[in-house]
C-alpha cells in the first residue's frame, strides 16, 4: 500500500481563507484583529518566525504590534511591554516568541500574559483549560495536527492515537485535545522513558511523532493501514543541498509511507498549519472581545 499524502499547505490555505472571511465580518463591525509581537534578542531563527508571522496576519487582514526589544532587555522591562498590551483593548492577543535571553524566566512572562490574550495557549490558565475541557486557547501546533486529521477524514472517535513526546508544547496538549470528548480517542503518550516503543507504535490507528529525532519511526515499527503525522523537523546535514542541511521529519518517509494509510511530509504537512492555528486563535480572540462589548 501507498500512503496518501496529507497536503498540509493546502489545509493551511484553506484555514486561512476561513479566517480572512471571519476578520472581514469584523471589520465591518469596526475591528481590526491585532496580534501583539514581542521579540526579545537578535536570533536570526527567532527573526524569520516571526517576520512569517507578520507577514501572515497583514495577508488575512489582520494587524500586528511589533516590538522589538535589544537582548540585554530587562525581565521587570518585558513584562511592563506585557502589561501595556494586556491592558490596551486593540489587541486581542499577545505573542511573545520563544526562547527569551537567558537573563528573562519564560514561565514569568508567559504567566504575565492575560489568559483572554494567550493566542500561543502557554498560559497555566490556558493549559488548565485544555486539560479540563473547558473552552480556552490551545498551543497551535497540536491545533494543526488535530484540523490535519479531520480535513483527511481521519476518524477519532474511538481510535488509538499514540504520541511519540510528551513536551508541553506539542505532545502533553496533543494527549488532552485528543481525548477530549469532542474528539473521542484513546491516547498513549510515549517519551525517553518508554520501554520498548515499537510495542506500542504498532498498535497505533494514528501515530503522532513528536519526538525531534530523525528518521525515529520506521516502517517496521507502525501498523499497516495507520495514520501517519509527523510533527518533527530535524536537520541533517546534506552537502548536496545550498544551506548544507535539509529539513527531516521523525518518520523514516519513504519506508512508512509504503505501509501507512495517510502520511504527512516534512517539510509541508504539519508546519504550514501552526501558522494557521496561531491566525485562528488571534481572530477567535477579537470576535470574544467583540461579543463582551
Ligand atoms: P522537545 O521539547 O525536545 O520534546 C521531545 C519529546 O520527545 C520529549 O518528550 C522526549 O522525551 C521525546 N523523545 C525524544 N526522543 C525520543 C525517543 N527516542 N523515543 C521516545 N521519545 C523520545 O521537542 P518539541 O518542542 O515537542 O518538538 C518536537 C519536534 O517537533 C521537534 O523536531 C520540533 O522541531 C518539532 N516541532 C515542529 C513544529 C511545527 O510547526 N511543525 C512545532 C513545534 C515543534 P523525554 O520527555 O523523555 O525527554
């Protein structure tokens, strides 16, 4: 068998067309969806993510609020620019990019930001919610995994999804999203400390990999007919390609896809939906506050 290949692009597209359509609604009532934009330090990384960032909410017809600070930036400093966005009423959400300059405690300012604006879902308020179902902003990525299995027709109810990392960024929120009612699966979170994971990849109806180690699930290690979403993006080192590396998920691709139902690539499966998720998030924000005024 040969797996079908998620386009995950094109699902991105496509929640970005929902979300134009949503802002303009908005915009007509008089409001521009405002994403505010904190970036601390010169990372060259950090940089790019966040110029795509930008870039994506000023294309859905959104606006942003960038500030950008030097990476000597004070912690009492950075949560005065947190305080300011949290209390101004044109911005509906607040992103602040990770990692912070070492000098500056994530979980300060993350627990700095108004749950109502906590577009990323780092917030403890936010992760509480997630966890006990209640509605609130989840983290984009597992977001995009989840949309990803509904635009293929996965089914969820009742299924076996095994989550390959347990972190609180894509697989601790994965593990909550997906056993939530709404969505009916049986979860089993696997990590470093899993004794034999090929036990229970292979019992997996969907195998979510999240592990960012390359090439880690085999085609030996999934059951013929699953699904297939690899979240990880590694690089390896490749002298053939112009940067000298090329982006590789935690599937071994060409083997799994020979026995997966569905599969997605890396790099075009998962990674344009984080972005969508996050345009999602930012205009669910505003229609709240919308509603409240
Ligand atoms: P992370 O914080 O490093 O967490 C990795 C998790 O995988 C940990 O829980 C770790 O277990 C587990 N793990 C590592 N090696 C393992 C192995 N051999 N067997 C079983 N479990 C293993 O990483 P992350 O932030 O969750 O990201 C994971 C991957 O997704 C990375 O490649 C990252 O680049 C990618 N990512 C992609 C997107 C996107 O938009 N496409 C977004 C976020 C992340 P322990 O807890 O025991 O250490």
């Amino acid at each position: 068998m040969a797996a079908v290949v998620i386009d995950g692009k094109a699902a991105a597209l496509r929640v970005r067309e929902e979300v134009r359509e949503r802002v303009l609604v908005l915009r007509e009532k008089g409001v521009i969806p405002c994403l505010g934009v904190i970036l601390a330090g010169e990372d060259p990384a950090s940089l790019s993510y966040v110029t795509a960032k930008e870039r994506a909410l000023e294309e859905a017809g959104m606006a942003s609020r960038d500030i950008r600070l030097p990476a000597d930036t004070g912690e009492a400093a950075l949560l005065s620019h947190i305080a300011l966005l949290n209390g101004d009423p044109a911005v509906h959400g607040i992103l602040v990019q990770l990692p912070l300059p070492a000098s500056i405690r994530e979980d300060r300012v993350i627990a700095a930001i108004d749950p109502q604006k906590d577009v990323d879902g780092f917030h403890p308020v936010s992760v509480g919610n997630l966890v006990l179902g209640k509605r609130g902003f989840a983290p984009c990525t597992p977001q995009g995994v989840v949309t990803l299995l509904r635009e293929a027709n996965i089914p969820l109810a009742g299924a076996h999804a095994v989550v390959v990392g347990r972190s609180n960024l894509v697989g601790k929120p994965l593990m909550n999203l997906l056993s939530r009612r709404e969505f009916n699966a049986t979860v089993t979170l696997c990590h470093t400390g899993t004794r034999n994971l090929a036990r229970y990849t292979q019992q997996a109806d969907i195998l979510i990999a999240a592990a960012g180690k390359a090439g880690l699930i085999t085609a030996d290690m999934i059951r013929e007919g699953a699904a297939v979403i690899d979240v990880g993006v590694n690089r390896v080192p490749d002298l053939t390609a112009k940067k000298g590396y090329r982006l590789k998920g935690d599937v071994d691709f060409e083997g799994v896809a020979q026995r997966a139902s569905v599969i997605t690539p890396v790099p075009g499966g998962v990674g344009p939906m984080t972005i969508a998720m996050l345009l999602r998030n930012v205009v669910q924000a505003a229609e709240d506050t919308a509603i409240q005024h």
